[in-house]
C-alpha cells in the first residue's frame, strides 16, 4: 500500500501510433516500395557461359570415359572375340590360316589379323589371338608379339593381354602355377604347353630353351586393377611336336615402341585432338542454345550429341592407356 502523497511510477509502454479519422489504429506497415515486385533473373555473362560449356565438356569426357572403358569395353571385346573366332574357325577349316608373321610369304599379316586360338582350362580362359600388341590390337583380346615366332614353333614366343580394360581377359594369369597345362590352336595345330614359372619384376629368369625347343611366355600387367605395379610374365615349355617357322615380320629390336609391355599408342593423339574439337563446338552451340532455347529444349538436343562425341573422344583416349592395362 502507497503511502499518501508518494507519488506513483509508471512504467513506459509502447509508443502506438494516433489512430486518423474514427477508424482503428493498423499495426501492420505500410508495404515498402519493393513489395509486389518480381524480380528478373540476370542474365548469365560470358564468364558463366565458357565455364559451363567447360564443364559440359568435362563431364562428357568423363562419362564417355567411363562408359568405354568399363561397360561397352567388355561388350565390345566379347562381339570382337566372336568375331575372330568366326574368322579363325573359317580359315583353319579352309586351312589357310597364318603360320608366320606373313600371311602370303611376302607382305606381314594385317595388325589384329586372328591367327591362334588361347584355352587355359585353369584359368577358364579361351581367348582369339590378335597379330599385333598395340593397344588397339589388345583391345580385341590378347595380341601375339610380331617380333616372335608364333606359338608352337622353335623359340620364344610371346602373348600379351590386358588385366583389367576391355574383358581384362589375362586378370587371373597370376592363378596359374608350375606343371599346368594349356593349349594354342594355330594352323600347324594344337600345340600343349606346360608352366614353368610365373615371375613378377626383379623373379629370376629361366633358363632359355634348348636350340630346337619351343617355349611360350604370356604377358599382362601386375597389382590392383587400373593401378598396375610391374609387369607379370608366365613361362610355359611346348610339350608337343615343334613346327617349322617362317621369320618374324619384324626384325628383332626393330618392334615399334608402341607395341611393347606397357606401352601406349601415339597415333591415338590425332584422333583424340580432332574429335576433342568437336566436343568443343557442340559443347559452344550447347551454351548458345541454352541462352535461345532454353534450359530444357538445350539440353534434349544437347545431351545426345556430347555423349555420342564425348564417347568417341575417350574411346581413342583409352588407347593412349598402357596397352596391358
């Protein structure tokens, strides 16, 4: 209780605005003179737009990429394989199927001409031989070295494979173990081999065949798919007859450097450069019709066209991958 005459504090409240006219007062604002408005979306400067036919670009390349090398790589390499084999089939049938590196005597055997048969029943692995070990050549399946002797006949022979890419149809050669056994078709016949030693980098080499015998060594790449860490090499001795042999197409040390263990295809830089143009200009003519048509109308013409050109660009980029890989 208040004593009398103690005067009284009041606590200020909120200050309301006067209320005009009759009317109640609005505590609601007047609008501000932005409200109502719509905004206009700017238009993207030429810095956006390089930036997105860049990345347009990329992303082609990238899912070609990928595309290629794994899920069409495989389905490519079985429809090749058929292929071959249907084209071997008929030769060794009409018995003109390649027993040198020159198929008539004089002029070497076309690069990926079919000219043996691989099954290595341990390995479940029957593969059509390529003339050739280039990575277009290995992209089809195993390739046959053309500075040796084909398989049966004296020396060493040698077949390479990849381990991962396209069927990656030599992965599991390092499964293989000393005393197997496995089998080359050629058109001399079907020649039996027996392992002798499977060697990584650094492995002591065995000793060469005697003058007059017949050995086969098969070469793929060694450690984590994709990610190879040497080169692993299987030698087999042949068990059976050896066959006559013609000279190799190429001269010893005379191989192209293209066609050696690890090696990539520099011819595949032309064609990469020259499609890689055209994703360019379709990635440009993309930016441009995204600015006239539209986001939705671009983009149902344009992602069509760059897949198609993005494939193409990397599936002559994996050439440029080492060939055993």
């Amino acid at each position: 209780m208040t004593p009398l005459g103690t005067p009284v504090r009041v606590a200020p409240g909120p200050v309301r605005p006067a209320p005009s006219g009759n009317g109640p007062a609005d505590p609601t604002p007047p609008p501000g003179p932005a409200a109502g408005r719509t905004r206009t979306a700017r238009p993207a400067g030429p810095g956006l737009r390089v930036a997105g036919a860049a990345l347009s670009i990329l992303a082609a390349l990238l899912l070609g990429f990928v595309v290629d090398v794994g899920l069409l790589g495989q389905v490519r390499h079985a429809r090749d394989q058929q292929v071959d084999y249907a084209s071997l089939r008929g030769d060794l049938a009409n018995g003109v199927a390649p027993v040198g590196g020159s198929g008539d005597g004089i002029k070497p055997l076309v690069s990926g001409t079919p000219v043996a048969v691989l099954s290595v029943p341990g390995l479940g692995l029957r593969e059509v031989v390529g003339e050739g070990s280039t990575s277009e050549v290995l992209a089809r399946g195993p390739g046959h070295r053309r500075d040796t002797p084909l398989p049966g006949q004296a020396g060493v022979s040698v077949i390479m494979g990849r381990q991962a890419t396209y069927g990656g149809p030599f992965r599991h050669l390092g499964g293989l173990h000393p005393g197997e056994q496995f089998t080359v078709t050629t058109g001399q016949g079907v020649h039996r081999y027996r392992v002798v030693a499977v060697r990584s980098a650094g492995d002591p080499q065995p000793a060469p065949p005697a003058a007059g015998k017949g050995r086969l060594t098969l070469i793929t790449a060694e450690g984590t798919a994709f990610m190879p860490r040497g080169i692993l090499r299987v030698d087999a001795d042949l068990m059976s007859d050896v066959q006559p042999a013609s000279a190799p197409s190429v001269p010893a040390g005379a191989l192209p450097p293209e066609e050696g263990a690890m090696a990539v295809q520099e011819s595949a830089w032309l064609p990469v450069v020259l499609w890689g143009q055209g994703l360019l200009l379709a990635a440009a003519g993309l930016a441009w019709a995204h600015a006239r048509w539209g986001r939705r109308h671009a983009w149902v013409v344009g992602v069509p066209v760059l897949g198609l050109l993005g494939l193409l660009v990397a599936d002559h980029a994996a050439m440029l991958l080492p060939n055993l890989m």
